[in-house]
C-alpha cells in the first residue's frame, strides 16, 4: 500500500510538472507584436545573413548614389504603403 501511495505523489508531480511546461511553452505563442515594434523587426540588419550590416551599408550607398530606395528584391514592411 505504501508503495502505491509514493507511485501516485510521483504521477501526480509528473503530471503537474507537464502541465506547467506546457503552460510555460504556450504562453510564450500569445505574445503578439505591435505595430511600433515591427519596424525594428522588419530592419535590414536583423536578416539572418551574416554580413547583413556590410549589405545594408552597401545598399545604403547605392541607394544614395543612384537617388532611389527599393527595386532590390524584397516587399515593404506589411503596411500595404508599396
């Protein structure tokens, strides 16, 4: 009968322990961006390249050199202001 008792205290912290990770893990998915945030967000140097600052610096001096921004490739930030 003791044996019992300890397999269920073990089940029942088991169980808790999964249901706060799990609690932990989808919290994490209802965080949602605001506006004012997607701005750093959609920045240039936060691209997954790893000379990303050297491509931005070349893009910036190309742009002023020619006296125009885009036309490189991607889309705008999502603000539907292309």
């Amino acid at each position: 009968m003791t044996g019992r008792i300890v397999r269920n205290r073990c089940l029942r912290l088991v169980a808790a322990g999964g249901l706060l990770a799990l609690l932990g893990l989808a919290s994490g998915c209802t965080s949602a961006v605001r506006a004012y945030q997607r701005e750093r967000l959609t920045d240039r140097i936060m691209s997954f390249q790893a000379d990303a600052k050297a491509t931005a610096r070349r893009m910036k001096t190309l742009e002023s050199r020619e006296g125009s921004t885009g036309g490189s490739g991607g889309a705008g930030g999502g603000c539907a202001c292309n």
